[in-house]
C-alpha cells in the first residue's frame, strides 16, 4: 500500500479541515482520495427532503441497524437524467463500496455541512439502500464516484438525495491486523488512531492527543495531535481567546514505536524541534445573519 508522507513543515497544512466524524458517539473515517496507504479510511448542501429510495422504503420492516455504522461517502451532486448520482468517497475501499454491487444505509434527511464546510453533523435515521453500479470521475483535481442506486430513476430523485451520507456496517470491514499492538510501519484504520494518547516512550510525559488523520502529502502519514497550551509569560494576563494547538507527526516507525490499542497510547520518539512547530486553531469566523432579497422595482 502507498502511504502518505508527513513533512515536518506543518504549516502547508494548516488550512486543512478537520475530518473526524461522529456517529453516536463514535468516529467514523476520514476522507481519502489518493491511494491505500499505512492508515485506512474505511468505511451541507441540499436541505432535507422526504423523498426515499424505493429500495429504501422496500426494507421499512426491517429494525434500524444497532452496531456501528462506518462512513463511506456523501452524496455531493445529482449526474445526469437517468438518476445516477456523485458521491464523496470516504474509504480507501471504493471499488468494493461503490462500483460493484453492494448494500449500504443512507440517511433519510440530509443533515448538511457543517460552517467549516465538513460532513460533520451528527446523522439521523438511515435506511438501506442498494447500490447497483459505479465508476470513477475526476473532479477539480479529487477522485470522486458516479453511483446508481437502486430505485433512483430519474434526475428530481437523485436530486432528493443530495447532501446524504452512506454508511456500512462496521462488521464489514476487512481486519488490518491479528494484533492490537503495532507501529508507524503497520496498517491501523484512521478512527483506530483518532482518540489516543500521546506520550513521550522514554519518559512516559503526557504530549497530546491524536485528533485526526492527514493523508496525500507525500509518503507518509500525518497524526494531528492536540497539544496543551503553552503557559502565559509570569506578569502577562491570559488572552481572552485561547486557540487550541496542534502538531504534525509523522506516522513512521522511527517516530512512533508503538501503538498500544488495548492500552489507548501512542508512544513517540520526536526529533528534536518536531514539538516545537505548533499551530493554533483560527478564530471561528462570526456567520452573517442573510435576510431576505429587497423587492424589485416595478417599471413603469
């Protein structure tokens, strides 16, 4: 598999938004379009509508799912007449999730995006679905699907389905590993690492916390880690706003020796500087309140 590299130079990232998502509680995976790499991606828009897929409403006697479901893609855009439709791929998995066919659970309502732009929303309830056919599309330089679901015939349906995510059951996923202990040379799925701890494997000293999964920088992977706020200068009063901080680590061997999941840590040996290059989160930006349109004037 291709990994993706984690250059010391965080700041080329820094305008990258988190992708860690939620389902009840749980993180589901991150986005991925370049290639399967050490760390495995398994697994806004339209307003909701009432529209469900026939094979959606076929399967209503059915009990909803109670394992975890895993993200696998959103529905970004309606394609063509015939009812197809353009998913965001979330998994490295994509010719097994959505070009042959498949069965997956959609949300019934879109829930949207959230202000940073990310499908991040908790979701709501889901019906299955099934997936008769896929391919892949390139779209503003990101390797996107054009998927046909069954039941979905025409373009006002596939429309319905915009800003809905897809999910798979968690049992669904193939095992990476025999062990629940490895290294940054092993394969992990990114919601596997997300939540750990991170601790110095010489002193045991509290680091951070692995908050998120950064691929398509190069060849390796990048741990985002929240890190403490440095303190403030003895005489100098506190800010108003404290920004949470965060450092890059490279998902390798040689810096990260062990990854204990029974335990909940991830050990580092950073070189030297590495924990220095901290970033700070940026100020949420205040959303303007949008009424509506002035009338138009009349011509006489």
């Amino acid at each position: 598999r291709a990994r993706v590299m984690a250059s010391a130079t965080a700041t080329a990232l820094s305008g990258v938004s988190s992708a860690a998502r939620w389902i009840s509680g749980r993180r589901v995976k991150t986005p991925s379009y370049g290639k399967p790499i050490r760390t495995i991606a398994s697994g806004g828009g339209a307003s909701a509508r009432k529209f469900r897929p026939a094979a959606a409403a076929a399967d209503d006697a059915e009990s909803p799912p109670t394992e975890e479901l895993i993200q696998s893609g959103a529905v970004i855009s309606a394609h063509g007449l015939k009812g197809e439709v353009r998913v965001m791929p979330f998994t490295d998995f994509v010719e097994e999730r959505f070009f042959s066919p498949c069965t997956q659970y959609i949300e019934d309502q879109a829930q949207g995006r959230t202000a940073e732009g990310d499908y991040d929303k908790p979701p709501g309830t889901v019906s299955k679905v099934r997936i008769i056919a896929g391919r892949e599309v390139t779209s503003k330089g990101r390797n996107e699907c054009v998927i046909k679901i069954k039941g979905v015939n025409d373009r006002n349906a596939s429309e319905a389905l915009i800003g809905r995510r897809l999910y798979v059951l968690a049992s669904d996923r193939p095992e990476l590993r025999e062990e629940q202990v490895g290294s940054g040379d092993d394969e992990f799925y990114s919601s596997e690492l997300e939540g750990l701890e991170v601790v110095m494997q010489e002193t045991g000293a509290h680091v951070g916390k692995v908050v998120d999964v950064f691929r398509g920088a190069g060849t390796h992977d990048l741990l985002k880690v929240n890190v403490p706020p440095l303190p403030t200068p003895e005489g100098d009063e506190p800010p108003k706003f404290q920004p949470e901080e965060h450092v890059f680590v490279p998902f390798v061997k040689d810096i990260v020796p062990t990854v204990d999941l029974t335990k909940g840590v991830l050990e580092i040996t950073p070189p030297p500087g590495l924990l220095d290059l901290r970033q700070k989160a940026q100020k949420p930006k205040r959303q303007r309140a949008r009424g509506p349109p002035p009338p138009k004037k009349k011509q006489e």
